[in-house]
C-alpha cells in the first residue's frame, strides 16, 4: 500500500471513488475536485495500490472547530501552521473495505496535522458512522448546523497533542 498526495491525473478516479462513497446530493463535483487538488494537495492524501486509488481522505484547515457548508464549494489554501485540519471526504474502494484503510488514512492526517500544529481534525458524519470514528478517537459533538444533501449530519473531532 502506497500512501501519498494527490496529483491532477488523480482526477477521474477520484471523481468515480467519490460517488461510491456519498449520494449524488453528498458527493463532491468534478469541478470541486479539481480546486482541491489544485488548491490544497498538501492535505489530500491518497491510498494506492498497484497503480488504482483504494482510498483518500482530504480537506481544507479551517480557522473554526466545525465545519461549515460553504466549504463544499469554496476552497483556499492553508495556512502553514495552526488552524484545525477539516475532513471533507474519506472514502474507501468497497472492495478494500475491512481492511483498516480508512483508519491508516486518518492516522496519516492526523501526523501531518500534528507537524503543522494544527489543533483538531474536524469533520461531520452520518450518524451509523460515529462508532467507527469513535473508535479512532473522535468525540462526537452533537448534531451538526450543516444542511448539506439535506442530512442530518454530526460534528466529530479530535484534539491533537501540541509539543
């Protein structure tokens, strides 16, 4: 398993990966993905093995604990240090599913969150994912202000250790 960060020729299979893993309402557009990998490549990160994107986790740090709709459609760059590291998408190929790749991508996120002194990873889930993100040491915050794809979606984060 090769782990690293986004290139433009990522593109198409991140778009189809995309929409395995989120509704038509939830899933990120193409031109979404595009501002991303071109804006924000340091914090999307991608799981490959022979040659085919298995999983990617990405988002924007952001100056507020929680995330908020408009950064669904509008991305900026980082800012090199503090902040806390957003997860606007995590998703893994159904068929490598099971085998620990969401959890290693998150770990992978958090040390490079960690590095650049960042102070949470951010993130709102559907409520049957809160167990598994709990499990990677998010604390549930409660029910979301998000109203994106008209969901009920629940804020998780977790704080990092500052040195």
């Amino acid at each position: 398993m090769n782990i690293r960060h986004v290139r433009k020729e990522d593109l198409n299979q991140l778009v189809r990966l995309e929409n395995t893993g989120f509704t038509p309402e939830e899933a990120a557009t193409e031109k979404a993905f595009i501002n991303r990998t071109k804006t924000i490549p340091d914090t999307f990160i991608i799981a490959e093995e022979n040659q085919e994107i298995v999983g990617y986790v990405n988002g924007p740090v952001i100056p507020v604990p929680f995330i908020t709709d408009d950064l669904f459609n509008t991305t900026v760059p980082n800012p090199e240090r503090g902040g806390h590291q957003s997860i606007l998408g995590i998703v893994v190929n159904p068929k490598y599913q099971g085998r620990g790749i969401a959890s290693l991508l998150l770990r992978q996120l958090e040390k490079q969150a960690q590095k650049k002194e960042r102070l949470t990873v951010t993130l709102t889930c559907r409520k049957e994912l809160i167990p598994f993100y709990e499990k990677n040491g998010y604390a549930n915050q409660g029910i979301a202000d998000s109203v994106h794809a008209g969901i009920q979606w629940f804020n998780m984060n977790k704080r990092l250790q500052t040195k």
